[in-house]
C-alpha cells in the first residue's frame, strides 16, 4: 500500500522495540520514511534498526526514558541534528500494571502514568514547538479502547490512556492553526508482550474472543485478536496526507470489542 507524504520523512517512534511499536517502525521504513525508534530498552531498538539498514532501510536507535522530560528533550534535539526535522510523531511507549484498585501501590499507579500519559505529553511537547515552527506535522498517540471502557484490574492503565487520549485532542485543536494534526488510534486486545501478560492459560486468545461475564467484558465479534500490524496501518493511514483532513480523531480498532462505545 502506497502511503501518500511519508517517504523521505523523519518519524519518531516511542516504544519501537517490541509489539505495536516495532510494527510501525517497520510499516514507516517500507514507507521510506527515515526513522527515529525510540525505546527505553537500547540494546533491542539498536537491533532493530540495524536489521533495516541492512535491507537499506533508513533508521536510526535512540535510548531515551520517555518519563524523564529532560532526557526527552535532549534526544528531540540530538535526532532533529541527525536526521533532520521530525514531521512524523508516533507515540507508542506504554506499560501495564495489573492489580485491584485497593492493592495498587502507589508506586505502581505513578509508574503507569509517567510512561503512558507524562511520556506522551514529554515527546509531544518536545517535538510540537518545532513542528510549530515550520508549520506542519502529523502526531498518532496509540491509546487503548480500555481508555473508554472500565477493565477489572486495570484502573492505573485506563485512566492513564484516558488521559493520553484526551491530551492527544487537546493538542490536535490548539494546533490546528499550524496546520498540525493529531490524532488517536486505540486498539483492542492485540497479540503482544504486554497482551499476553493478561492470560493465564493456553486459551487465553479464545478466553478474550469469547470475552467473560465475570469480568464484565465483552468479547470480540470479529472473532480474532489483532496482530499489530493492524494497528500500525491504521498509524499509517493517520499520519499520511491521505488523513490530511483529519484531526482529532479516535479510532478504535478492535474488531467490535466495544460494539463502537
């Protein structure tokens, strides 16, 4: 698929090492874009973009805590030298803490915020006020459908990406008048590290399918979990100029989870 107004852009990627964000990282290299993967974990966001180079691919690694603004900045700066303006902003950095509301310890619930909601603002932050300057951008903030509906044990990681969500839009108005948009996409339940942290046995994928009254969830009426290469074309789409009269948006690929709530 030919995605209008990527290739020969810089993308920033946050969380490029596994899941969601290694499938972006990758969909934006096949794109031509040149890529900044950006993850805490160095030594496999290294790995990575070694293998895209070797396919003459365009991408460089970044270590960077996306909780720690200063560090943020810094490598906000140190990539824009690099590699040149960064037109593209892909947040995907995010962590999961699971437990009851009355056993979630506190470092817990501000450990969950400081990567999914403060490193979203931190990146953005950093990377807007120079989009601003040249008067274009496009930001995708991958978000959860759990940020808009309830999870048993999940309440730090909802309300994290509630906030994440919300802050996106935010920002998505105030610069509209750069001509910057920004926008969410928010998946289901998506075959990843973090995904299969939730399932205690074998049948875990079909446990989600079939969904659980004793949870209260939902289960999926297409009938299969997402791969993250679903998400990341829905990524594409958003940043390329095909979305260029979008902003502001939600998308929620979940195959039906949450019956479009």
């Amino acid at each position: 698929m030919e995605h209008a107004g990527i290739k020969g852009k810089v993308a920033l990627v946050t969380g490029a090492a596994q899941g969601i964000g290694e499938a972006v990282v990758r969909a934006l290299a096949e794109a031509g874009a040149i890529v900044a993967a950006v993850d805490l974990n160095g030594e496999a966001v290294a790995s990575l973009t070694n293998e895209l180079l070797t396919r003459g691919s365009q991408a460089a690694a970044f270590a960077v805590d996306v909780a720690d603004s200063r560090a943020v900045e810094a490598v906000v700066g140190r990539i824009e030298q690099m590699l040149g303006p960064i037109e593209i902003l892909v947040n995907v950095a995010g962590i999961l803490r699971i437990a009851s509301v009355e056993e979630l310890r506190d470092e817990d619930w501000a450990a969950v915020f400081a990567v999914n909601a403060n490193g979203v603002f931190h990146v953005s932050r950093s990377v807007v006020k120079r989009m601003a300057l040249r008067q274009s951008g496009s930001i995708v903030t991958v978000g959860s459908n759990a940020g808009a509906v309830p999870r048993m044990h999940m309440s730090a990681y909802c309300a994290s990406k509630a906030a994440a969500a919300m802050f996106t839009k935010c920002l998505g108005l105030e610069q509209a008048s750069n001509h910057i948009r920004c926008n969410i996409v928010s998946p289901g339940s998506t075959d990843t590290a973090m995904q299969r942290k939730l399932w205690n046995d074998p049948d875990g994928p079909q446990s989600v399918i079939a969904g659980t009254s004793e949870a209260f969830r939902l289960g999926i009426p297409l009938g299969r979990i997402a791969e993250p290469s679903d998400i990341a074309d829905a990524v594409m789409f958003l940043a390329s100029d095909k979305a260029r009269h979008i902003t502001m948006l939600d998308l929620c690929i979940d195959g039906g989870a949450t019956l479009g709530g």
